[in-house]
C-alpha cells in the first residue's frame, strides 16, 4: 500500500514550565498538512527491510520507521514480515514532525496488513510524543508533552512553508528555555477564530526565543515573510521551519513562487491544512 505521512506545523506552541520527571509542559495546536513524506509498504514473510530514497538518512536500525515496524511486529507476535520503501521529501529536523509521521504510518499499514489487538496510541507514545497525533485526526489540541490529544472539527487554511536549511534539535532548543521564557495557555478558540476570519492569530512559539538567539537569522527571515504579505508567521515546533499564513492556495502559491526566486537554495513549499 501506498501512504501519505503529512508534516505538522504547531498553531501555536507554548511552553508552560518544566515537569517533576524533567520534560516540559506544553500546549499546542496540531494542524496536519497535504504535503508530506510517502510511504510504500509491502507484506513479506519474515524480517524488515527498509529503503530510503530523497534526504540522506540512514535505513538502519535507528530509523523511526524501522522501529515502528519493529514495535508492531513484536507485539503481535511476529505475523509475517515487512518491506518499507520511505521517500523523504521533508527537511530533516525541521520542527515539521516528519520522523513521527512517517512511523505512524507504517503503524497504520501494518495494523491493516496485521490486524491483532494492539493499542496503537501507547505504541506511538514509545516512539515519541509527537507520533500519536499523527495516527488520528487532522487538528487536536495537545498537552502534556503533545501526547495528550483533543480532536478537533477541521479548520481550512493556506499557507507558505520556508525551510532556510538550518537543522534544529529539539534537545537543543528545549535546553535554551529559562523559567523566565514560560508562558500561559493558548487561546485555542481564539486562534481558530482568527485564522477562518483570515486575520492574525494570538498565537506564539516559546521556542522560538531560545532558538533565534542560537541562529538570528531565522528572526530575520520572519520578519522578511511579514514583510512579503504573509500573517501570523511562526517558527513550527523546535524549527528551523517557518510558516506564514495566506488568504488562499492560489495566494500561497504566489508567496511560494516569489520566495523560490529569492532563496532558491531554500525548501519552499505552499501547502494546505487537512480539511
């Protein structure tokens, strides 16, 4: 089977403190895109067997994808292996949950190909915080670490994703927060507001803070989006990807094309949400 594993961006992501067992307290909105990495998945007898084409990413034993397969198989019993060619078409490390999405997804093609009594969520929760979202619904509210979910109706929005090349560890960017840096509960309700009325959002990123004084130029460069037309401009996730908001996919396309010709070293990409 063929699959779509669609990148995220955060519509929102704010940082509320720092937890007893050491991770961080979040809330955010995640919004599932119509671009993202592919997935072929074939049943075979034994074993795993994993390809990738695009980015330079290693098919080994530490990819996410291989360890999803190995994950779904162990725990059902090893009902036959699996063969997984991924075509990586997102930057890596990029704040834009590729890695996640696409071990969600072959947690998807194998509970199809291996149907077995399983809890996908507390699967994907192992493989990290990130992945359960992307086994459901297209737009949730997340907490805890992003693992506790609350779907919500789709929300229709265009909008310009601009990846400079920079790469960004979320460890990084979470070791440069300082309590003074936490901030309070995202308006949820408000931002979806906004963004159907096509007006800013009151949103922001905590991250962001900490991850444009290790690489400024990415504070610049949102500024130049502002300036370029684009609303409601945020860094997704840890970064380093930006994205900004457009009336339109014909008026994402356009801020796409115009951005191409400028940077044409960067990933540009005009995209919608999952609606």
């Amino acid at each position: 089977m063929e699959l779509l594993a669609p990148a995220k961006v955060n519509l929102g992501l704010s940082v509320l403190g720092r937890r007893p067992d050491g991770y961080h307290e979040l809330h955010t909105l995640f919004a599932a895109l119509r671009v993202g990495d592919r997935l072929w998945v074939e049943a075979i007898p034994e074993g795993i067997k994993l390809e990738v084409r695009g980015q330079g990413l290693p098919a080994n034993t530490d990819n996410l994808v291989y360890k999803a397969a190995l994950a779904y198989l162990s725990a059902a019993g090893w009902p036959g292996g699996v063969k997984v060619v991924l075509e990586k078409n997102l930057p890596l490390a990029a704040g834009l949950g590729g890695g996640s999405s696409d071990a969600a997804a072959v947690l998807r093609a194998l509970a199809r190909l291996y149907p077995a009594p399983l809890e996908l969520p507390s699967l994907a929760l192992k493989l990290g915080a990130d992945v359960p979202f992307f086994l459901g619904s297209g737009l949730a509210e997340g907490r805890g670490v992003g693992e506790r979910l609350t779907p919500l109706p789709p929300l229709q929005a265009a909008l310009v994703l601009v990846n400079p090349g920079i790469a960004v560890s979320a460890a990084e960017a979470y070791k440069g927060l300082t309590p003074e840096m936490w901030q309070p509960e995202l308006d949820v309700a408000g931002i979806q507001a906004a963004i159907q009325a096509g007006e800013e959002p009151p949103y922001w990123n905590t991250l962001e803070r900490p991850v444009f004084r290790m690489h400024p130029y990415l504070e610049a460069l949102k500024q130049e989006l502002y300036r370029l037309g684009l609303k409601g401009v945020l860094m997704s996730g840890s970064g380093s990807t930006l994205f900004g908001l457009a009336g339109d996919v014909h008026e994402a396309q356009h801020f796409a094309e115009v951005l191409r010709s400028k940077y044409p070293s960067f990933w540009v990409v005009a995209s919608e949400t999952v609606s």
